[in-house]
C-alpha cells in the first residue's frame, strides 16, 4: 500500500509506488523530480552508463552551459531525492503489462504507471582511433561541442549519410573544414554544395586517426597520406535502447523508433517514453523538457484514476442505509 505522510511519500510495501523511471539521465530524473513534488511515490532505476559519459562537459543548458556531465546527474538526483523518490541502482530486465518491473539480481516492483528514460547507443565506425578519442577530439554534435574548437582545422568522416550535412553546417565555426569521403560516395548536387560552401573534399579510404600525448594530430588515409586536423565529427549510428518497450509491444514508426504523443505517451496504456530512446536528437535539455512533459501527464493519468476510485467508494459508501448521513 502506497501512504503519504505530511511531508513526503513512504512506500510501506518496497514493491509498490505510483511511478517506475527507468534511467537516471535529464529526462528520467526531471521526470522523477516533478512527480516527486507532486507527492507521487516514485522510483528511479539506473543502470550507471549515461550516453553522454566520454563527454568531460555539457552545453546549450541554460545556467548549466559547460558543466561536467556527471556532475549534472550528480546534483539532479540529490535534489529529486529531497522529495522521497527513492533510487535503484540495477538493470532492468523486463516490464509486464500490470506493471511488474523485474530488476535483474533484485527486487520486482509493482508500478501503477512506467516511464522509460533509458536512451540510445552510439555505434562508431571500426577505424582506429575513433572509439579511444570519443568525445574528446572525436565528436559527433556541432550544437554540443564546435563552438570550443571553432576556428581550428576540421574534420568530418564520410561514415554516414549524415555527413554531408554535418560538414556544411560545420563552416558557421571554422573557415579549415574537410570532408573525408571514405566510403561514401558524393552525388553531384553534394559536391557541389561542399564545393560552395568552402568545404574542402579529400577522396581516398580512412586508414585509422592519427593519436600523439593523448592528442588527436591527423587523419591517415590507407596510402599512407596524414593530414593534419585537430578535431573530427563523425555521425554515429543511433540506436535506441528500447527493449523494454519493444518487449511491451510499442508502437513504432518506419525508421523502428518508438511511437509517442507530445507527452511521450505510447500506444501501450500506462507506458511513456522519454528522451534519446524516443528522440535521437533531443540534447540534455531537450530530453530534461520531455521529463517535464511526460511527469504533467503522467501525475493527470494518476488523478484520473484516482478520482474514479474515490467516486466508486463514495457511492458504495451511500448506497448503504444509515451511511453516508453522518452516523
């Protein structure tokens, strides 16, 4: 049974609570920290590994811009915890409609509505170099990270069909960007808007990053060829960390992405989905935004349910002689 006291919520049963959040990143924790002033019991279950960990710092967060990324996290789950959610730090096997959240070596929580916050993976290209420099000198968002190498010579790998907007979008902070066809092949009308753009191409094969004192120096091509740059942007290939939803049978669209309403609501009753599993380009902000969303929505799914409850024991109460007139 779920009780609140005058101050926060206790969960008497440790099974039971009102919200299930699972993954402790932006979105899952502000998520967590309005239901938790709205005096919902809540748990937060995290497996530890945030997509944005390789990064020593985050940006384009208003009165956060340049924070650690870890600290962040960090801050966040202390204020949430001020309201009584309570934190598990685990993976999350499974979720059965009902909803039964079975944490793998520990408890099954019991949860009148879930919300999973758990992310999406980034799958790198196999040239060597890239995955040891990640989020470092190897990066993948110009939003997130340009503006601290603006005006020095880029790079951006032809990896993905991405690239060639990454490149033309990555002018507006230095005059010194190539672009590295590798192995994809530039259609006339893409050349020729490089070309425009001021955006230099150099054709040949990728052979591995040239790393020196822990510094990226240069992009070696397969004849042997270095050129000197000092950072490089790649897109990587994203994928959500969706089986959890995929397990409850969500909706998806064709591109094999979660299906939700503005307030990350998903076609399976009860069940949000927040952040980069539903949304590869939300930023911190953005994914902190749609916890916000998702928590209005989620605690007025909540009070619905509720009042109906409390309706139906009201007219029971009523219904029976000599109730419901004060003796």
């Amino acid at each position: 049974m779920i009780k609140a006291t005058n101050d926060t919520p206790r969960i008497d049963d440790a099974s039971a609570c009102d919200v299930v959040v699972v993954g402790a990143g932006a979105a899952g924790l502000n998520a967590a920290l309005l239901l938790g002033r709205a005096r919902r019991a809540v748990v937060v279950i995290d497996d530890g590994a945030p997509r944005n960990a390789p990064a020593s710092h985050m940006h384009g967060f208003l009165s956060r811009d340049g924070m650690p990324s870890a600290a962040l996290l960090e801050l966040g789950r202390a204020e949430v915890a001020r309201y009584g959610v309570r934190f598990i730090d685990g993976r999350v096997e499974r979720i059965t409609h009902g909803y039964e959240v079975h944490v793998a070596g520990g408890p099954v929580l019991r949860a009148r509505r879930v919300l999973v916050a758990t992310g999406l993976r980034d799958e790198l290209p196999g040239i060597p170099g890239v995955r040891e420099r990640w989020g470092k000198d190897v990066l993948h968002c110009p939003y997130c990270h340009a503006y601290e190498v603006r005006d020095r010579p880029l790079a951006v790998l032809g990896t993905h069909p991405n690239a060639v907007h990454q490149a033309l979008l990555l002018r507006q902070w230095s005059d010194d960007v190539l672009f590295f066809a590798h192995t994809l092949e530039l259609a006339a009308r893409d050349r020729e808007r490089l070309e425009a753009r001021g955006v230099r191409i150099v054709e040949g094969r990728i052979g591995r990053l040239v790393v020196d004192d822990d510094r990226l120096r240069g992009v070696e091509l397969t004849d042997g060829s270095v050129v000197s740059r000092a950072a490089v942007f790649l897109s990587p290939r994203m994928v959500p960390r969706d089986d959890l939803l995929s397990g409850l049978g969500c909706a998806t669209d064709d591109d094999g992405w979660v299906v939700t309403d503005r307030t990350g609501r998903t076609s399976v009753t009860g069940v949000w989905a927040v952040g980069n599993v539903a949304d590869p380009r939300a930023q911190v902000v953005t994914a902190a935004g749609m916890g916000s969303a998702a928590a209005f929505a989620i605690n007025t799914d909540l009070l619905e349910e509720d009042v109906d409850h409390a309706v139906e024991r009201h007219r029971a109460t009523v219904a029976v002689p000599g109730r419901g007139d004060g003796r």
